[in-house]
C-alpha cells in the first residue's frame, strides 16, 4: 500500500521515513512533501493509500489539508501527528475524516500499530467493496427478472401503493395515462420436432414474447411479461392503442410463425395502477372460455358479460369460494353457492346465455380442482359429452342447475375421498415415526411437521381428527406405555426410564407418570 509524507520539519520527515520497517508492515513510501499546498497537488497524482502529516504548518495546517483530501478521497486514510498543546485542536479533526492522531515526539511502536490497524481497515474495506461490486453486478443481470415480478406484483393487486411510485422510478417504469388495460396471451400445441420438450417448450415461449415485443417497440406505454403462470402479458397504458385490433394483428403473426393454437384474452379498460389487477383477472377469465369459442380467438371480457349482467364481476370471489369448498368437501355449501349463482338477486343471471356462462365458469373451477387433486375427470364427466358441450345442449335453469350439481357433488366426494386416503398414508408415517424416535426428548410437533414438509396448522388438525388425539397427549400416551413396560420388565432407576421414553426431566416423568396411573412409578413397580 502507498504511504505519503507530509511534514515541514526536515528532521522529522527523515525520522519518520527511517524508524519503520514500511515494507514489513506492508508499506511503501510513494512521496513526501513540506508543504499542504504542495502535497494537495500531489495527492491527485500519486492516489495514496495513507497519508502521515504533522498538524502544523505554514499557509495550509494539518486539519484544513485533512479536510480537503478528505472531500476528494474520501478512501484515503489520514494520521495526524500533533504535540501536546494541540491536541485539544487536533479533536476537531475527527469532523474532518481523520483516521488517527499521534502525540510527537514520535514513537515508533505507535506508529506502526496505527500503520497496522489501518492497512487492515483498508483491506476490509477493499474486500467489501468487491463484495458490493459482485452483488451490483448480480443486481444489473437480474435486474429483467425484478421488473417483471413487479409488473406481476401489480396485476396480482394488493400492492402497497406508498412505496410503488419509488420501485417503477427504480425500474425506470413509465406510466402515461390513468387507464389501463391488459391482455392475456396464451401459446398452445407449437408444432415443431422436439417441441413437447421442456427445453423446447420454454425456446418458444421466449419466440413468443419476442415476436409480442416487437409488435409494441415503438409504444412508450406497453409493457410485455409474463405472469406466474408462464402466460404473456401484454400491459397497455396507451390510451389512443386499438388493443383488439393489436391482438388480432399478434394473433395471425403466431400462427404464421409457429403453426400453434393461440387464446388471447382481452380485459376492460380501468382507470388507476392499483386497478391494474380488475383487467387482468378479466383478461384471464376471457382466455378461459377458449373453451366455448374455439381455438384462435381473440376474446372479450366485454363480448363476454352484457350490459344486463355488468354487476356480475364481483362473483369472481364467489367462484373462489365455490373452488374452496369443492376442495374443502363442503358438499352444502357447494349446493348454496351453486343457488346463489343462479336465485333471484340482483346480481344473478337473468338469460340462458348468462346461465350457460356461469356454468362454463363453475365447470372450469371443478375442472381445476380435479387436475389439481390428481383425480381422473372420466369418473366425474362419465357420459362421452365434454362438459362444456353438455352445457350448450341445455335449454333450461332448471336443467342446467341440476347437471351442475351432480358434477359438483361428484367432484367434491371424490376430492374428499382423495384428500382422505393422502391424509390417512401422511399419518401412518408420522406415527411410524413416532414409534421409532419417541425416545428423542427434542422430539415435537414442529419438528415432525418439517420432517415431512408439512404445514404446522395441518398436520396437527389431521392428527386429531384420525387419532382423536392431540400430538403431544398422543407421544405423552405412547411414551407411558413404553414406561410401563420398562417398570415391569427391567430393575431399571426410574431417572433411568424417564431417559429411555424421551423424557430428561426425572421430576416432570414423575408427574406425567402419576397423572396416567394414579400411581408413583416406584408403587406401579411395587404392584406388578
């Protein structure tokens, strides 16, 4: 590391220059001055590591010397030597970016710890600014990977409207208008070698939203991602954008390109960033009826819901909860909500178009539901029809109302079932591996739930309803059991037992013991 001189007195200078040892301690003396003024010029220069100046002298002294460097380089290191009639003055140089003061006359074995500490503070310094440099770095290349979970943080919704301004300033994310609309693009079925390999299938979708890309590269406004669910996402906060016509134009250059099926959904126009989220559940409930329409649609949450049904957008929280219960096998309540949909509200439907769009609704959660329990949809959907066929051959409510229910109630049983069986093998292995580790006194809930990966609230509300029995009456039960034994069959202390059944504390078992029996261990004992 570069040392710098800087002293007046010639004497001085040359002593300081011989009492040490600078290389062994990891120096070496780069230059040296007389003057303030003379070593600010050569401080530009020379870019020293440290700096040793006395604290008075002519035109310029130490502190003022100090504080300019300091302004300048804030990295280089300053000691100020001073007597001791200064060195009250001298504290006013810790404002100023002094590292260190000595007392003269000069010691060497101060000096050279000062020099030590200092190189050693250097070279932290050094090794996290490499650090901070790496993870800068990192930042910049991930930095395409955060914009989009922020562009996904603001079509999910429930974002903290505060903060939001500064992170899209960060991102450099420019909004110019209050309205908002979004589409949703969905790539199916690409026909091409090797493409229902994985690798393959994540190339194209890159080809997609590419091509997407360039569509929109000369609109300030429109920003292309995709969501968590691998769909791309076309953002448009250009207010005099055509987004239809745009999305048939992006449409029929897909299908040229790729030979591919495309579903593209298209939300209502909302006004604010933080009703983002409204048109992008519209832009995925319009991709969903796909189903209905065909392939290769360009779709409409507003061709979808006339004006008589319009209030019908709240029930998108009524079709999460008819997916809960379905779930949750909360086979009334599936009933109920079904009811609900088409009753006599004001929020009902009120033709057999909207009826038969409810029901493809309804259809698509059970249908979800099933894919996501793993359950096989021929034993819910047992006739040849698809589902969403035997829909549109049905004529009346009542018709409707009554295919839907049986469909659900058959989907929850099965679900239910499933769920049973999966609950039932998960508690077989945790009692399994109870049985084998009841002797380990760390041995709990908690850290059962982590050995299988699975939620804390969970496991202990399927482990009562099986066993009738909390988790730790349930470990407490077996471990007197194994107690039992040890009493009958061993001359075992009973501090010992305690040990053997998991339990360290001889007092506690004693306890325990008592409440199960009625008896002290040594009485059980006694008794047998």
């Amino acid at each position: 590391m570069k040392v710098m001189l800087v002293e007046d007195e010639r004497l001085v200078l040359e002593l300081l220059k011989a009492c040490i040892n600078w290389e062994e301690i990891g120096f070496n003396i780069a230059g040296e001055c007389s003057s303030a003024m003379a070593a600010l010029e050569l401080v530009d220069t020379l870019l020293p590591d440290v700096i040793i100046t006395d604290i008075c002298m002519p035109v310029m002294d130490g502190l003022e010397f100090s504080k300019t460097v300091s302004e300048k380089h804030p990295h280089i290191k300053i000691i100020v030597l001073t007597g001791h009639e200064e060195f009250e003055f001298a504290k006013k140089g810790i404002k100023v970016g002094v590292s260190d003061f000595l007392l003269k006359p000069i010691n060497d074995d101060e000096i050279t710890r000062a020099l030590i500490s200092i190189r050693e503070k250097i070279i932290k310094e050094r090794t996290l600014s490499k650090g901070y440099e790496k993870l800068k770095k990192q930042l910049e290349q991930n930095l395409p990977f955060l914009r989009e979970k922020l562009f996904n943080e603001l079509i999910q919704g429930g974002f903290d409207l505060a903060s939001i301004d500064e992170r899209l300033s960060y991102f450099d994310i420019k909004f110019g208008a209050a309205d908002f609309r979004i589409a949703v693009v969905e790539v199916e079925d690409i026909i091409e070698e090797n493409s229902g390999d994985e690798e393959h299938k994540l190339i194209n979708k890159m080809r997609c939203i590419d091509y997407i890309r360039r569509s929109f590269e000369k609109d300030d406004y429109v920003n292309v991602f995709f969501d968590n669910s691998q769909r791309i996402v076309v953002m448009s906060n250009e207010t005099a954008l055509d987004l239809e016509e745009c999305c048939e134009t992006i449409k029929s250059m897909l299908l040229n390109r790729l030979k591919c099926s495309i579903a593209i959904g298209i939300g209502n126009i909302h006004s604010g960033i933080d009703k983002v989220y409204l048109s992008y559940k519209e832009a995925c409930d319009a991709v969903s009826y796909k189903f209905v329409v065909g392939k290769n649609q360009v779709v409409s949450f507003s061709d979808i819901w006339s004006s008589t049904g319009a209030n019908m957008r709240v029930d998108n929280d009524s079709m999460g909860r008819f997916g809960f219960y379905v779930k949750s096998g909360l086979l009334e309540k599936v009933g109920e909500t079904i009811d609900l949909f088409f009753g006599e509200e004001e929020n009902a439907c009120k033709s057999l178009e909207q009826a038969r769009v409810i029901a493809c609704n309804l259809i698509s959660v059970i249908m979800n539901v099933i894919i996501m329990s793993d359950i096989n949809q021929k034993d819910i959907f047992k006739n040849n029809l698809q589902p969403f066929e035997k829909i549109f051959k049905l004529d009346t409510l009542p018709d409707i109302k009554e295919y839907l229910k049986n469909t659900a109630s058959a989907a929850t049983l099965s679900v239910s079932s499933q769920q049973g069986k999966k609950a039932r093998k998960i508690l077989q292995d945790v009692k399994e591996y109870i049985h084998d580790n009841y002797t380990d006194s760390n041995l709990s809930l908690s850290e059962v739930a982590k050995k299988f990966f699975l939620n804390l609230s969970y496991l202990s509300r399927i482990f009562k309803e099986e066993t009738g029995q909390t988790f730790v009456d349930y470990l407490m039960k077996l471990r007197m059991e194994k107690a039992f034994k040890l009493l009958g069959d061993t001359d075992l202390m009973v501090y010992e037992i305690a040990g053997q059944v998991g339990i360290n504390d001889p007092h506690y078992f004693s306890i325990c013991f008592k409440k199960y029996t009625g008896l002290s261990a040594n009485d059980y004992r006694k008794s047998k």
